[in-house]
C-alpha cells in the first residue's frame, strides 16, 4: 500500500499596513521602471482581498515569486521591487594589483627585459600572472584599464635629447620676460603673444586615418614624386589671428618675408612676441626684424610648446592629406586654400593655440 505524503501550504505573509492598494495603483502609474510597475500591481490585488494565485496571474508569475516580492516590499518598501542588475562574478582585481598595473602601464616596458617596445593586452595579462598568479583574459583586462581612463593612443614624437628641466624653467621665465619685453621693447605698448613654425607641403603626402569597418583595412591614394613647398604659418591665439606665405625654400630672405606678413597683422599700438623655434633662419643675425616684433626662442628640441605644430596636424588632417598633386602649382592652390580657410576659422586658432603656460596668467 503506497503511503502519500501531503505537503502543507505555507501561511501566507500579511503586507505592511502603512501603504494600500489605491497608493500602489499611483506608484505603478508614475514608475519608469516596467516591472515594478507589474509588481506594485501585483500586490495592490492582495490589498484588494484578491488570493494570491490572482496576485501571481497579474504578476504572470508563480506563488513563490509573488511571496518574495511581499517579502522584499515589506523590508524595503516600493523601492525594492525596482528591477536591479546582477552583481556578476567578483572581480579579480583588487585596488592593489590595480596599482601595480597602472604603474608598470606608466612606466613602459624595458624592451632587454621584457622583450617588446610597447605593452600588449596578452604582455599585461601574463605579467599578471607571473607576478600574483591571476588569471584573466585579454577583454577584461582591456575593459579593467578603460574604467580606469586608459586607452590606446597614438604616441607624440619626443626628441631624445630633449630637457624636461629646460622647459619647466623657460614656462617659469616666461612672465617676467613679457614684463621685461613690455618696458624696453614695446615701450609700454600692450603685448600680443604670437607662435610662429613651417611646415613642408608636398607630394609625399601624410595618409590619415579614417572611418572604416572593423576588421577591413582602407586604402588612401599616395604619390612618391617629391615636389614640395614651404607654409610660413604664424598664429595670435587669444586674437584668433593668423598670418601666413607659401614659399618654395626655409631661408633667412623668406623668414623676412614672414615676419613683415606677420608685422602688418598686428594689431595697431600693440608690440607682438614671437616664440619660434631655434632653426638657422630663425636666429640669423642677417634676419631683419620688424620693429613691432621681439622674437622669443622656445627652449631646444620641445616642439609640443609651439601650438602651430598642433595647427599643421589640423591643417594636414582636415584639408591636405589624403591627396593626389599633379604639379608645383597645384601644391601651391592647395596649401593657399587652406590656410585662407584657417584664417576664416579664429574660433579654430584659438582653441588649438591658446596655452596655459602662455596665456593664463
């Protein structure tokens, strides 16, 4: 004789007394979140007498889920019935390791010791290993250094003989030289601070990146011939001001050109500062300087502290690259195009050209 066991029915749990079905009914009206609103619903039956099977048919739920969500609304209230996200696995990585990382990250790899020039998400995920036996793979560790700000970015050429010490004491200088320009030079006239650079324009053209579909690999035109001239670009950040030639060479003759194109665009009563680099026409004692202007050297070898630099990239990545010229005077109708077109932007010269160290005191 078979003996069948029968399971009793769990007491119900009465809802807290403080909210009623009306109260629930509003809350699931205003609510954003979909499945509190299904739940507040749910509920408000059982105030209304309604059994909990109802209640579960509302929710389109089971009994045991409805008696969780009592559970969950009498400790916590309307709030704990709002759809949360999963905690997922812990991570990992403590705050510890995390330093560790960041710092090794900063400091680069030393190619004798590590055997490569730059940090590779497999070099970093078997550093991690080896050092705190932590097993991760190459996407969580990717998404790991992106939470903490990092991504992979193209690098600045930096001169290996530059002195960190020699632009920290020129930006240091610099204000009590504008003073020093201001009573002797300009005689008293306000000062204007201007940034002076060439670039090369020519047929061996930069190739830039581009929007393309993951995993292709699109093409750009690109000539070998190498014909080439010369943009004499000079900027006034906090002006949005910009002067400019085109010639075929670097010489001292042509830096005179320049700096009488740049005397003309000075503003009238005011005295211009030119910080400039340190190449030979730049400091040659034949240059004749305009009596309006007082050039200034830029430390040696630092060309991130000259904007201009900043305003070619802009220049070849916007309006030069990525081109096909067929002569000398087509390179010379191109480069005049643009930089007219750069002149007519001064909210652009002023947003790549103004720099702390320059202009904020």
């Amino acid at each position: 004789m078979l003996a069948i066991r029968r399971s009793a029915m769990r007491p119900g749990i009465e809802l807290r007394q403080d909210y009623d079905a009306a109260r629930l009914r509003a809350l699931a009206k205003a609510t954003h979140d979909a499945g509190q609103s299904r739940r507040l619903l749910a509920l408000a039956e059982i105030y209304d007498g309604g059994t909990r099977t109802k209640a579960a048919q509302v929710g389109g739920v089971g009994l045991q889920t409805v008696r969780d969500w009592v559970v969950r609304f009498n400790a916590h209230g309307p709030e704990a019935l709002i759809d949360g996200k999963a905690p997922g696995n812990a991570c990992k990585l403590r705050a510890c390791h995390r330093e560790a990382l960041l710092a090794l990250v900063e400091s680069g790899p030393i190619p004798a010791v590590h055997g490569v020039v730059r940090w590779r998400l497999k070099d970093l995920v078997q550093w991690l290993w080896d050092e705190f036996r932590i097993g991760v793979s190459e996407t969580t560790l990717g998404r790991e250094l992106r939470t903490l700000g990092y991504r992979k970015l193209s690098a600045r050429p930096r001169h290996h003989a530059k002195s960190d010490a020699a632009v920290a004491v020129f930006k240091k200088s610099f204000p009590p030289r504008l003073a020093e320009i201001a009573v002797n030079e300009a005689d008293g006239k306000p000062l204007k601070i201007w940034f002076a650079d060439e670039a090369r324009i020519g047929q061996k053209n930069k190739i830039t990146r581009r929007w393309a579909k993951r995993g292709t690999r699109p093409s750009a035109p690109r000539d070998l011939r190498t014909a080439s001239t010369y943009i004499f670009g000079a900027i006034c950040p906090a002006e949005g001001k910009a002067a400019g030639l085109v010639l075929p060479r670097c010489t001292t003759e042509a830096m005179t050109l320049h700096l009488a194109e740049i005397a003309q665009a000075v503003a009238p009563g005011a005295h211009a500062v030119l910080l400039l680099d340190q190449a030979g026409w730049h400091v040659s004692r034949k240059l004749k300087v305009p009596p309006n202007i007082t050039l200034v050297p830029l430390p040696a070898k630092a060309p991130e502290l000259n904007p201009v630099e900043n305003i070619w990239q802009f220049m070849r990545e916007n309006w030069l690259s990525n081109r096909i010229f067929t002569s000398y005077t087509d390179i010379l109708d191109h480069c005049c195009a643009a930089w007219t077109k750069l002149t007519d932007q001064p909210w652009t010269i002023m947003s790549v050209g103004l720099r702390e160290w320059a202009h904020g005191f």
